[in-house]
C-alpha cells in the first residue's frame, strides 16, 4: 500500500473535519491538536495499534492514550471510524450532557478510551505505569516460545504534558526501567495555549529524553506518513523507551489559524473552517461528511482486529496447556479476583499507650497482603523500603 496517496490523504482530513466539525457545533473545544496530529494517529491506528474494535477489553491489546486530552475529538473520531462501539450521534454531540463524549476524554464511559485525561502529563505518567504492568506480566509469565504478554503502550504527548513535571519523574523511571513496551508520539505543534513555546518552553526536549535514558527519534514532518511509519518501526525495535518528536502544525489546513495559539482551544468560525475545507479539497457541506469509501477503509480495522484476537486466543490456548498452573494464575489476574486465603492471618494491633505509627501498621499490612497477592510485588517492595528508611 503506497502511503502518500489519495485515499490517506481523504482518510486523514476525514479525522480533521469530523473533529473540527465537532467542535464548531458544540460551539467549545479544541481543533488544533487533531488537525495537527491527525497523520501520525492515522499512520499509529492503521499500522501498528493491535486493537479489536469489537472487543475494547481484549487482554492481548496494545494501549493507546492521549495525554493531551483536550484533543479528545481525534480519539472520538478514531474510535467511530474504525468501528468502536461509538455512534456518529455521539461525535454530533459533542460536549454535550450525556453523551458519550465529553470535552476530555472519561475511562469508563466511551469504549475504547483506555485512560482519563486533560490534566496534562497525566496520561505521560498513566502510560508508564501501563507499561510498568505489562513488563511484569511478561517477567513472570513469558516462556521460551510462548510471549504472551507483549503489549505496547503508545500515546500522543503533547508540549503541555512535557511542561508538566510529572512527565520527567515518569520519563526517568521508564528510562531506568528499559520500558521497550513504551513508545510516545510527541505533538511537537510549538504551540501552547498562551502562544508560542518561546514564550516559556525552550529546554532542549530531544536531549532531556536522551538524558532519561529513551531513544528518541525526529520526524522533521509529521503529515508524512511513511516518515512517521518508519520511526513507529524502529520504535518496535528498541530496548529502551521511545519518544517520536514529530514536528507538526496545530489546526493544519486553517487559512489563518494554523500554527497559532487561536488553533488551540476555541471553534474556528464558519468562514475559516469552510476556508480550509477548500484548501484541503474537502466538501464544504454536509457537516460531519464521511465519504463511503473511507469509511469502509478505516473500518477494516474490525476484521484485521477480530482475527488479531482469535490469534493471541489460540496462543494462550496453547500456553495453557504447556503452562496450565500458570495460566490459571493469569487467568484469574485478567479477572481481577484476588486469591483465595488473601485475607488470612492478618497481623491486628492491640492499643497500645505509645501507638504505632499507622505508617508502620499500614507497612506490616501491606506485606502480609503482599506474601499472599503476587500481582502487587512492586507495590510491597517500595513499602518495605518505606520501612527502612523509617528505622
Ligand atoms: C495540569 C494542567 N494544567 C493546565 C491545563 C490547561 N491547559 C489545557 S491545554 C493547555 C496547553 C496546551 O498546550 P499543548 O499541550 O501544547 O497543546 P496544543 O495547544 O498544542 O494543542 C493547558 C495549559 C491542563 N489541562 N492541565
Ligand atoms: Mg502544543
């Protein structure tokens, strides 16, 4: 499939028009950053994500966050396009109370939305600890000939969740840990909301991110899509964590937004959102257009998506047999029931005149619990140290 062609380019300014759409009905919200980064989510969604529409809660799934949450319009877009169980009434109603798409994105309440996100760097960091979860399933169940676990968390970070300081206590832990699994878009539109990043956003980001220990790779445009195709593969490749700088325009096509901080976070105004739907080649009505061919395009995602997890059933299948111990144990840790006797023999506390610090009492609870629930070991390990340092 060659990339740069009519179809993409249709299929991406689909992603563009569906959310800039949104947004000027709802009369609120953000367009830029969909606009922006609607290439590089299309080349992540079409190409790499392993996802089954069909299923949002299939264990084998990749995980896709968008850290920066305002841009909520091109998660909603995605997600109705390729088949989710996300009606286009939904996108019409954007922001709009009880609809299933809010201005930021809520887990829980839209299929397919896998994290909670607008405070930004909190998706950074949500990531992380996804990532931090997969790469323990993997040490403890993966068998020669048989990884199971092998999900990959990606998300699209943008300058505001860098700013965050969250970000850089995350990045340095994923640095440290080797988190393969992790690979992160950067929206690097240089644009936040007060203006341009000059304002107050210089630090050298490529070489922060060396720093921490990632591979990070430059996009020099991020509306090129084998470019973009090629770093997400070399991405896959790498032992350490990745992060993709990708150099884009916040609310491409605008006739005089683009680029500006006015991309960011308001509607863009009839006249201006019909100025760059003729720029881009797109009709000016209906509102909410998706051409059939498209559609029928991105919602290939479902078939692709259903046979991905018949795949990995029968992997796990197949481990079962060789492994049936341990794949009860998984099992049970997909379900989330806790193990039988994990209540037991508990330590209790008489009062005591002195009192014991409940951050001692918490600590001895918190390792009883842990001999019994394997799934929590790093959990107890930091508590333990908690304890040493306490003495
Ligand atoms: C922790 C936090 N502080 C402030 C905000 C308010 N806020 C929303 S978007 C934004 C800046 C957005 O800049 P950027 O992340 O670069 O997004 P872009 O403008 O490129 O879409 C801010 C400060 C927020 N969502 N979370
Ligand atoms: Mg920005």
């Amino acid at each position: 499939m060659i990339f740069s062609d009519v179809l993409h380019s249709r299929a991406i300014n689909t992603i563009r028009f569906l959310s800039a759409d949104a947004v000027q009905q709802a009369k609120s919200g953000h367009p830029g950053l969909p606009m922006g980064a609607a290439a590089m989510a299309y080349v992540l969604w079409m190409r790499h994500l392993r996802y089954n529409p069909r299923n949002p809660n299939w264990p084998g799934r990749d995980r896709f966050v968008l850290s920066g949450g305002h841009g909520s319009m091109l998660l909603y877009s995605l997600l109705y396009l390729t088949g989710y169980d996300l009606a286009l009434d939904e996108l019409k109603n954007f922001r709009q109370w009880g609809s299933k798409t809010p201005g930021h994105p809520e887990y829980g309440l839209t299929p397919g939305v896998e994290s909670t996100t607008g405070p930004l760097g909190q998706g950074f960091g949500n990531g992380v600890g996804m990532a931090i979860a997969i790469k323990h399933l993997a040490a403890h169940f993966n068998k020669p000939g048989h990884e199971l676990i092998d999900q990959i968390v990606y998300a699209i970070v943008t300058d505001g969740d860098l700013m965050e300081g969250v970000s850089s206590e995350a990045a340095s832990l994923a640095g440290h840990l080797r988190l393969s699994n992790l690979i992160y878009l950067y929206d690097d539109n240089r644009i936040s909301i007060d203006g341009s990043t000059d304002l107050a956003f210089t630090e050298e980001r490529k070489t922060r991110f060396e720093a921490y220990g990632w591979h990070v790779i430059q996009v020099e445009d991020g509306n090129n899509l084998d470019e973009v195709d090629d770093a997400l593969s070399l991405a896959k490749e790498d032992p350490r964590p990745s992060l993709i700088i990708c150099r884009t325009q916040i609310g491409y096509g605008l006739p005089t937004l683009q680029g500006t901080a006015k991309a960011h976070g308001e509607p863009p105004g009839e006249e201006e959102l019909a100025g760059a739907k003729v720029k881009l080649g797109w009709p000016l009505t209906p509102r909410f257009f998706v051409p059939d061919e498209i559609l029928a395009h991105f919602r290939q995602a479902m078939d692709k998506g259903r046979q991905l997890e018949v795949d990995w059933e029968n992997r796990f299948s197949a481990y079962c047999a060789a492994y049936p111990e341990l794949g009860t144990e998984l099992k049970r840790r997909i379900s989330r029931k806790l193990p039988v006797g994990w209540d037991q023999n508990l330590p209790m506390f008489p009062p005591d005149e002195k009192g014991l610090a409940t951050r001692a009492s918490s600590g001895k609870v918190l390792n009883s619990l842990a001999s019994k629930i394997p799934d929590d070991w790093r959990f107890c390990r930091s508590n333990t140290l908690h304890q040493d340092l306490d003495r």
